[in-house]
C-alpha cells in the first residue's frame, strides 16, 4: 500500500526541511565534529533526487584566511 501524506503534512515536513538548511544541520555533528578537527576550510557538495544521496563530493578551499589579525584583500 502507498502512504499518501496530508497536505499539512507535506507542508511541516517542508518546513522542517527549510529550517534545517538555513540552520546548517544537514551534516551529522559527528561529520561537523571531523570538520573541525581537520579544520576544513571547503566546499562540501550532495546531489539528491527522490529523496536519494546520488553522489557527494568536496572541494577543498584554496583561500584561506591568515589567522593573524591582518585581512588579505583581493582586487
């Protein structure tokens, strides 16, 4: 049998989503716990299609910011 979902729940589900997302909470804290332990300083990618993980990827930074009080400024 197929579970059809009530518009209100699509709609909280959605939001739920949203909120996730604005918040940064699509990482598990065990994943943002190893960013910050390698201090990763990328671009972390994931393709979903049909509530499925497709492929995900990463991109490491190449401009990083000195950690002195000086700002690099690029023109």
């Amino acid at each position: 049998m197929i579970e059809v979902e009530s518009p209100e729940n699509e709609e909280r589900s959605f939001g739920e989503f949203r909120r996730k997302i604005r918040s940064a909470e699509m990482l598990s804290a065990a994943m943002q716990r190893l960013l910050q332990a390698i201090h990763f300083n990328g671009r972390l990618s994931v393709l979903v299609q049909n509530g499925q993980v497709l492929k995900s990827g990463y991109e490491e930074g190449y401009f990083r910011q000195p950690h002195s009080g000086v700002t690099a400024r690029l023109q």
